[in-house]
C-alpha cells in the first residue's frame, strides 16, 4: 500500500477553507471553490483586477486606478479578489501559520500567470523586514515563490531585495500614505541582488492593495539592472474595499 494511501486513510484530506472532506490534498471542496473570488474573466493588464467582460485577444486592458497610478512594472495578475475566501485564505497564509495554502496557491499562480513566465523569469518575494520576519517566523511570499517555482521550475532568489526600515502597517492608509510608507524602503541586497541582473524578473506577494509595495520593489529591481519587471499577487484588492 503507498504512503500516501495510508496517510489519506488515518489524515483525510480536508478542505483549506471549511476543513470538508475532499479527495486530494492542498484542495477546495466545490462548494469552496465556488465562493473563492478566482479571477478568470477581464483583468488589468497591470494590477490583475477583476473587470467587467470578457478580454479580447489582443487586446490590453487597463483599470481606471491604474490610468491615474504610474506603475513602474510591465504587467501584473492577481489570482483572486480579495473577498470572501479569498481574503480568509490569505489571512490564513499570512497571520494563520497556513503555509498548506502556499502550497495550494502555487499551482494557481503559475496558471494566472502563465503568460508573465514567457521568458523564464526569475522569482522574487517581496522582503520583510528582519524584526518583522522573526516575529513572524516566515515570509509568506517567499513561500508563495517556492510553490509556484515548485509547478514553473523558476528560478527563486529570496534575497535579492532587503526591507531596510521597518514600515508600519499599511491597514487604514489612503493611498498617498500608503505609498509614503513605502518610500526609501525596499532596496537591492549588496551582495544577492546580482542574482537578478541582466534578467527578467517577476515580483510575488501575497495581496496587492494600492500597489505602493511593488512599486517599491520594482524600483529595487531597476536599479540592480534588471531586465524586465512583472508582478503577482496571490489577491488584489478591489477599488470600492
């Protein structure tokens, strides 16, 4: 008898959200799966948020947020809106000591953003800061990086970017403030950030708000002379949260 058979029969898989009975590990049961905001349709070609319609090929659409937002990426996806599930998963991720829906989201990741990976780019998680990782005892979108890389066999370069000031929490800030929290905070590691130049780079987190952290980070990996430079958000925050 395998391993895995014996270990379904004594731990049987459980739904991450509703803890239901499902048939294969890191799963949703249907009814879950339903309720889960997943961004299938019409997206922003820039910060992955949910549209109305449907996108025609070819065709590059762009959010009103970000027609008024300068982003200094190329183009970003979302996987899900963060709503509902979604934003239970990834309170769950973040602050629940769930590293199992990493594991689920790396699959799902490497699918909304199949067509970032066209040039084989190297992953970066967004950094915490020391203080802020030791409290936490893990970053989160390192460990979203290494599932996805796990489904894209990409190469992952967790240290290539550093939280040199640790910034307060980004909760109840409007935009402009969220973005001057951010300022001057994110750099290249001295020695790591050589990992990413000369290459494209795609930039992972685990929710996208007013994009004030990426931008952060994207700017980050301009400077240490990369490529071309795209993100990825496990969710994206609507405009009307």
């Amino acid at each position: 008898m395998r391993m895995q058979t014996v270990l379904h029969a004594v731990f049987p898989p459980e739904c991450l959200n509703c803890g239901a009975r499902v048939d294969e590990d890191f799963s949703l049961c249907g009814a879950c799966w339903s309720a889960t905001p997943f961004i299938f349709g019409a997206a922003c070609d820039l910060c992955g948020m949910s549209l109305p319609g449907q996108n025609a090929d070819g065709e590059r659409l762009i959010c009103e947020e970000c027609h008024t937002i300068a982003r200094p990426w190329e183009a970003g996806r979302a996987v899900m809106s963060y709503a509902d599930v979604g934003r239970k998963l990834v309170l769950g991720l973040k602050h629940g000591d769930r590293a199992e829906i990493a594991r689920a989201a790396g699959p799902w990741m490497a699918r909304a953003g199949a067509d970032l990976l066209r040039d084989d780019p190297i992953l970066v998680p967004i950094p915490l800061h020391p203080l802020r990782l030791a409290s936490r005892r893990y970053n989160q979108s390192a460990q979203l990086a290494w599932s996805m890389a796990a489904v894209t066999r990409s190469d992952v370069a967790v240290r290539a970017l550093v939280r040199s000031r640790s910034t307060p929490s980004q909760d109840r800030r409007d935009r402009f403030a969220r973005f001057e929290n951010l300022s001057d905070a994110i750099h290249p590691h001295g020695r790591f950030a050589t990992a990413i130049r000369g290459r494209s780079v795609l930039l992972i987190d685990d929710v996208m708000t007013s994009g004030a952290t990426f931008a952060a980070a994207a700017e980050a990996c301009w400077r240490s002379g990369a490529e071309h430079v795209r993100v990825i958000a496990l969710a994206r925050v609507g405009m009307d949260a």
